[in-house]
C-alpha cells in the first residue's frame, strides 16, 4: 500500500510517498480502508522533532485521525461491522493515517454520524475533542463568559469558536491572521475578529468586549502574541496554551512575569494542554468529549470546517500550508485520490 514516510526530521520536504505492507489487525484491533486523513499540527511537531510527549522514532509514518470504511476485524473484535463508515485514532503498531490502510484499537473506532462525509468525519476526533476539552476541562468555560481565540480560522479555532457559543459564551472574538481566516472565524459565528499580525491588536480585541478582560483566552502562536493576549486576561481569567505555530516561545518576559504574579496577581490561571496525553492518562474524559462533538455535528449544531482534500503526494504542501498558517479549517489527505 501507499504510506507518507520520512526517514530523517526535517523541512516538509522529507515527506515521502512509499510502498509498504498492509497493516495487520492484531486482537481487539480493526482494520481501516483509509479514506481520509487528517492533517494536525502535532504531526508537523513530530516531523520537525520539536519537543513531544511521546518519542519519535524513526522512520516515522505520520497521521493519527482518519476515517474511512471497515475492511476487517482483529481476534475478539465483534463490529462495527465489515463495510461501516468510520472514523478513528490511530498510530500503533506502526500503523498510520497517511496511509491506504490502518489499523486501530476497536476503543478508538466510531461510526460516523449519518449524513457527514469521510473528510468531515476525519477532523471530529483530533480537532474536535482538542476544542471542546480546551474549553470545558481546562478553561472551565462558565455561561456568559468572554473568550478569546487564537487561530481562529484554523481547524481547532473555527470548531473552538462554535463550541464556545454552544456552551453559552457570551462575546467571543476571534483572532487570525489573514482576511480568509478572519471570514472564517465570522462564519463559524465569532462576534468579532481581529488581525493578532498588528501592532496594539489586543487592545482591539478588549474594546470589542467594552475595554474588559477576557474570561477565557485560547493561546495558539507563541512568540510575542503570548504576553499580548495575557495582558487581556480578565481577573480569575483562564489563559490555555494550545500550541506556538509561529515556531517561537511564547515570551513571558520579567515585565509580563511581574505584572502576572505579583501586580495586581489578580487569580489568573495559565494551563496548557496536549491532546496524546488525555489519551493516554485520561482516556474516559477524552472519550466523554469526543462523544459530545459526535452529537453536536449530527445534530447540525457544530459543523466541521475543510479547507481541502489533498492526495498523498502532497502531503508536504499540507504541511507547508499548515506550518505556515494559510490554512482555513481543515486540510485532509486522501490516499486513494491520484
């Protein structure tokens, strides 16, 4: 079968399409005939051998979220059945979701809501459980509340966006970079959206909030919009980490740090989160979330964003496309697409 390998980190380039063999289901395992495979910025992270909670070993297959039809049950697998609509997490066994086929733990397999497509299906369980555990677990969005999103035209800001507003958000403001990404964060219904690429940005996101603090900020690029987006955090305000797509630190400077801790230390909180762990220390809360994305998307009330369906071979233009943040919603590799 056809699989994206890479057999040194790198640039996007080092994305490779090769023939490998079909992976087997062991016990408790099922079999996947890839349809579509999302692409996440935890596999650019691992590409690139930035810092992990799982080691990378190489060569390394990327792709953990996937759907696609069931093609066979491992030992003491009872369904779904043979031929069912799917989608999943996998990743074990050296499987992969760049790929024709995978396998994954029959824990990890969900049918897919009627009326979503494969491409639909492949960003609920990555992208999806990361926005709604962002904001029910770690930020413990309250009705009312403000919330600030960072990435907002992307894959986990738009459905972050739209799940706020499910929860009862009050004002929610979206921030991203391109006028594209900005239209989009509108769509998936932000109240307001501001350009986080300009100097005094923060300050435009307060006043669309009538100049207050933000209950719950969402911190995505690192670099300097990390101390920007704190110095809008409301009192007993939440600031997640969700990522640096800017490839920087987020800088929290002496300045920052003072104002932070000890003046006015007005109760504010920084957490950070990381979906593999949930996973692996959490599973039931990360199954309990994802279930609830299932039924908000089959119920119409969230909808899953794609930018574009891809074939293997450009898989490196994904992640190029991704590093770079000109991306809205989801980009999908298709691996049967020429």
């Amino acid at each position: 079968m056809k699989a994206v390998q890479i057999e040194a980190f790198g640039g996007p380039e080092v994305l490779e399409v090769v023939e490998v063999p079909v992976p087997e289901p062991g016990p408790g395992q099922i079999q996947l005939r890839v349809e579509a495979a999302a692409v996440n910025f935890a596999d650019v992270m691992r590409r690139r051998d930035d810092a992990y909670p799982f080691p990378t070993e190489l060569p390394f297959r990327p792709g953990a979220e996937v759907a696609g039809t069931v093609e066979r049950l491992g030992a003491g697998v009872e369904g779904p059945p043979v031929g069912s609509s799917v989608f999943a997490v996998v990743g074990g066994d050296g499987s992969t979701g760049y790929a024709q086929f995978a396998v994954a733990d029959a824990a990890q397999v969900v049918p897919i809501p009627p009326g979503l497509g494969a491409a639909e299906a492949a960003g609920i369980t990555v992208a999806g459980t990361t926005a709604m555990l962002v904001l029910t677990d770690r930020a413990r969005l309250a009705e009312g509340e403000s919330v600030l999103v960072g990435g907002a035209g992307g894959g986990v800001g738009t459905l972050a966006v739209q799940i706020a507003k499910v929860l009862g958000a009050g004002t929610v403001v979206g921030a991203a970079s391109t006028g594209a990404k900005r239209e989009a964060a509108l769509a998936a219904g932000a109240d307001a959206v501001v350009d986080p690429t300009v100097s005094g940005w923060e300050s435009e996101a307060a006043a669309a909030i009538g100049g207050a603090g933000f209950d719950v900020v969402l911190e995505v690029a690192g670099g300097r919009t990390f101390a920007e987006g704190l110095s809008v955090l409301a009192p007993f305000g939440r600031f997640v980490v969700l990522g640096r797509a800017s490839g920087s630190a987020g800088v929290f400077d002496e300045s920052a740090q003072h104002r932070f801790l000890y003046v006015p230390s007005p109760n504010q909180t920084i957490t950070v989160f990381n979906l593999g762990v949930y996973f692996g220390l959490r599973p039931q809360v990360a199954i309990e979330a994802m279930t609830e994305v299932i039924g908000l998307v089959a119920s119409g009330r969230v909808r899953i964003p794609v930018d574009e369906v891809l074939p293997l071979d450009r898989a490196a233009e994904a992640h190029r496309r991704l590093e770079e943040r000109e991306s809205t919603g989801k980009l999908v590799l298709d691996p049967w697409a020429a």
